[in-house]
C-alpha cells in the first residue's frame, strides 16, 4: 500500500462530495495519496468506460484526472499524482496554463470555427508568423496548419512528393511518425501500432539509425549516417527519393540520441540530391530538449519541419513548416482540412509561445535535464538493471536491460513503472522493445516535485531488484 498521504497535517483533501479544484499553477504543488491508486471512484468510472469505449483505446494509468496543473494531476478521488508525462509531452507549459486559458477563453467568446479555408482569421496567420521565425534557418518559408502529428507527417510527404516529383519515402529504425495507413508504414514498431491493420502504403524504404548502445561495435555519429546512406542508394537510390523523414531524437523508439555527426551527415547527403530532408520535431519541438528545436542543437536545418504535441498547450493542433520554394509547390487547394488551424487551438498556441518566451523554458528544460539526469545516472550505479542513460532536456530515458547488461527486460521496467503509478508519480514506458521508461515532465514543474518523484522513482528500482 502507498503511504496514506503526504498532505500536511490540517491541509485541506479534495475527496467524493468535494468541489472540483481549480486547474492550472495555482493548483497545490504536492504528491498526495488519499486512497490507494487507482481509487474507488476512478474503479467505478473506468467501469463505464469500459462499457463504452472501444477496448483498442489503451490506458496506461487507471485514474479519471479532475484538474491539472503544473507538476500535478489530481483525480476524482482526491490523490494529487506528479507528472513527469504532460500528456506525452503535449502540456510543455503546463496544464490549464494562464496565457493559454484566457486566449481560449476569449477566442470561444468571439467564435469556434469558420474553416480558414472558407473564410481566414488571424490566429491562423500569427501562429505560422510566430513558426517562421522560430524553426530552424532565416530562409523565407510557409505553413500549413492541421490537427494532428501523423496529419503533419503525411502532408510534409505530400509537399515533397509535389515538390520532386518522385515518390519514394526513406525513415529509420526505431521510428514512430504516427496511426494512419501511410505514417504506420513509417513507423517501425508492429505492437500496437501496426499489428492487423495492413496493407499499408507503399514506396516506404527503412535506414538504420544510430543507436549508440545497440551499436555491436563503436561507430562514430558520420559513419552512422554513411550507413544508412549506402542502404537507401543501393535499395532505393538517391534520384528516387522524395524525402527522408527523421525524428531528431528519437520518440516512441526508445529516445534514441543519435550519435554526434549524423544528422549534419545526412543534411549534408540530401542536399546534394535534392531529397526533401523532413524533421519530425512533434514530440522533440517547443523547448522540450532545452532548444526550441532539437535539430538547433546541431544546427541542422531540414527543408521542412513537422509540429505538434507542445505546440498548443494541449489543445489539437499541428503544422508543416518549411522553405517557402518547396511548401509552394503544392497546388491551390492541395492542402488543407475542415478542422486544420482551428481559431481555438491557434489561440491556445499563440498563449503557449508566449509563455515559452516569457519563462525561457528553453533553459528551464536544460535545467531539468541536469537535475533529472544527475538522479538517472545515480539509480544507474546502484542497478546494473540500467543500460544506458540518456537523452537532452527534458526528455530523458533509462534502458533495462537483463543480467547480461545488453538484452531487453520490458517485465522490469513495466514493474518500475507500475510501482511510480501506485505511489503516485506518472510515468510512461516505450521504446521497440518496451523497456525504456521515459521521463517528460510539465517544462515548469518545480524543483521540489522533481526530486520528490526521483526519490519515488529510485524507490521502485531498490523495490523491483
């Protein structure tokens, strides 16, 4: 049983009968176990939900959530979890955050929607604006704006179909680019992804990717990308090639850190042959890696970049941005969607930039990275268990590993993470194997909550042993 509370003595409970709390930062910034995890009264709600939502919507942790805010979710039975998940790393800026709530606020009091393509507003506009100048390169360039990561990456195809007349596809191993027919051809990973749901969309052609702890022998970050390189031009070859799509830091594969050398590599080959280079920054953009972009942490600068996740502070929204040559070679017509830049959801990201401004959560999230990977590479050297440490910002991961240092123990890390939710931390497991537990937490979580949750987390490590 977790602790019966770690409320202060006399601290007011939000409990069954309660008013519902007020979301946002001024929700208390505290773990709080009222009742054992998952509660009464989520049991009884995930009941209903099992009644009537469909058994492939999974949910990775049983509570129904009442507010949020900062570091903290409380739900309907009163516990107030730490959040090192934002949602898979939508909610940057934190729940219910203020810029974003009173533009939401004030956009749904003036209207929801005309469709930007029947009649255009200037949210639409200010949010590509605001994209223009902070994506990578002081090129001109365009936006479309959508509703989803997977809509972004199957449009970021479509541009450089148009804009190469070729039709060939190239990803990587480990990558997830999204649930449609074609970004499920791109992703690597079967289950869940995957599993059933073909045939899937052609002229898609896989390239290893560096993976530094899965390497059987050292290889620097350039020869990495010469690798890959030597695949696609003897498999598919390079005057075929429309695009090569690549996460920066890899998400869903397992937060794969390539090694140094081979994004610039594979800039510096895709150039050369007019091959679109496309940066799927969904889950790695908007200060989540302690740069606005992880591809600034090179300097690489794609041809295009697709958006999404933290982009609007939870509400649905997504984007392709690139250079204006190639974004403009779409047809009149050719891009678009009854929801794409919805006014709502580009005032929430409108409210969101502005905060990432206001707060430089760029340094924030460096800043998050050093404390959180400081308590990492501690529970590392006390558990062999721990193969490998990384990545930047925050966004970071550990790799369990078995006995042997190097096979994948998904049934560890699955209990790790189990432990964190029974105690009341939110944390999220991934990878291709399903034994990375990746950490992602509200850009403006506090300090104290931090260490709080590690604390939590090297307890279920010392427990699981």
């Amino acid at each position: 049983m977790p602790p019966a509370s770690t409320t202060p003595a006399g601290a007011p409970a939000t409990g069954a009968g309660s008013p519902a709390p007020v979301g946002g930062p001024g929700l208390p910034q505290e773990r709080r176990l009222a009742t054992e995890i998952p509660g009464p009264r989520s049991k009884e709600k995930m009941a209903r939900r099992d009644r009537f939502v469909a058994t492939g919507v999974s949910t990775t942790l049983p509570v129904f959530v009442e507010a949020a805010g900062g570091g903290v979710l409380v739900d309907v039975d009163g516990n107030s979890l730490i959040d090192l998940g934002s949602g898979i790393a939508v909610v940057g800026v934190g729940n219910a955050a203020p810029r974003v709530a009173e533009r939401v606020a004030a956009q749904a009091r003036a209207f929801t929607h005309t469709c930007f393509m029947v009649t255009p507003y200037d949210g639409y506009v200010d949010v590509c604006e605001q994209l223009s100048a902070l994506t990578p390169g002081d090129h001109d360039k365009r936006s479309a704006l959508l509703n989803s990561g997977a809509e972004a990456v199957e449009n970021a195809v479509k541009v450089a179909r148009a804009h190469t007349g070729r039709s060939a596809v190239a990803v990587v191993d480990h990558a997830y680019h999204g649930r449609t027919n074609l970004t499920m051809a791109m992703t690597a990973k079967s289950m869940p992804y995957k599993h059933s749901f073909g045939p899937f969309a052609n002229e898609v052609y896989r390239a290893p990717m560096s993976y530094p702890f899965r390497e059987p022998v050292p290889i620097t970050g350039p020869a990495a990308a010469d690798r890959a390189i030597d695949v696609l031009e003897k498999q598919v070859g390079a005057a075929n090639l429309a695009c090569l799509v690549i996460e920066p830091i890899l998400g869903e594969g397992g937060f794969v850190v390539p090694a140094d050398g081979f994004l610039p590599r594979l800039r510096e080959w895709t150039a050369a042959h007019g091959i679109v280079l496309v940066a799927d920054e969904i889950q790695t953009g908007f200060c989540r890696t302690g740069d606005w972009f992880a591809c600034d942490h090179e300097g690489v600068v794609p041809d295009l970049i697709t958006t999404a996740k933290g982009i609007a502070g939870g509400l649905p929204l997504a984007a392709v941005t690139g250079r204006a040559e190639i974004m403009d070679s779409v047809h009149v017509g050719g891009l678009g969607g009854t929801y794409g830049g919805n006014p709502v959801a580009c005032a929430a990201a409108l409210g969101a930039i502005e905060t990432m401004r206001e707060q430089d959560l760029p340094a924030r999230a460096r800043a998050i990275g050093t404390l959180v990977g400081e308590r990492l590479r501690a529970i590392a050297d006390r558990h062999a268990c721990v193969g490998d440490v990384r990545g930047r910002g925050a966004m970071m991961a550990v790799e369990v590993v078995d006995e042997d240092g190097r096979s994948p123990h998904p049934v560890r890390a699955a209990a790790v993470s189990a432990y964190c939710h029974a105690h009341g931390v939110v944390t999220l497991t991934c990878g291709t194997y399903g034994n990375v537990l990746r950490f992602l937490p509200p850009l403006v979580i506090s300090d104290a909550l931090l260490t709080e949750a590690f604390d939590v987390v090297a307890e279920a490590f010392d427990a699981t042993a």
